[in-house]
C-alpha cells in the first residue's frame, strides 16, 4: 500500500508558486501512481474540498462535478486526473 498524505497545501501561496504546486499535487501523485500499478499496490490518495467551487448548499460527494477556483484545487483535481489516467481510481 502506498498512501500519499503529502500535498502543496499554502492555499494562497499556490497562486504564486503554481510550478510548485503542480509538481507535488500533480506530478509526484501521478508518479506513485505509475508505481503502485507497477508494483501492484493500492494507492491511497487524499483530496480536498478544493476541488469544488463552494457554491453548493449540500454537502459534496465523489460524483458531483468538480470546479475548483485557485490553483490549490486545480492542481489537486490535476492530480486525481493523472491517477486515472495510469488507471487507477480515486
């Protein structure tokens, strides 16, 4: 089992530093995603409310559409794209 409990998470900073962002919220999950399908293991992968833009008067779940509004949630929704795109799901 590989768990990724690490991401880019200065919400504000991210709108400055959105290389950063985007290799520790995209790439390195795309990364260990590549490796957990190599090797067989179950990825564990945390999101956040980020991905979704706030504006809904329920609580989310995983099938609504997301619409993230800062580079945090953009790069976090990029991340979980790149663990289905190795074919794993989140």
């Amino acid at each position: 089992m590989i768990v990724n409990a690490a991401a880019y998470t200065s919400v504000d900073q991210a709108e400055r530093e959105e290389k950063q962002a985007r290799i520790i919220n995209v790439d390195a999950p795309a990364l260990m995603a590549e490796e957990a399908k190599r090797i067989g293991a179950l990825l564990v992968h945390y999101s956040t409310d980020y991905v979704f833009d706030g504006s809904s008067s329920l609580p989310y779940t995983e099938t609504d559409q997301p619409n993230p509004i800062n580079v945090y949630g953009k790069t976090k929704l990029a991340g979980e794209e790149a663990i289905r795109a190795v074919g794993l799901s989140t």
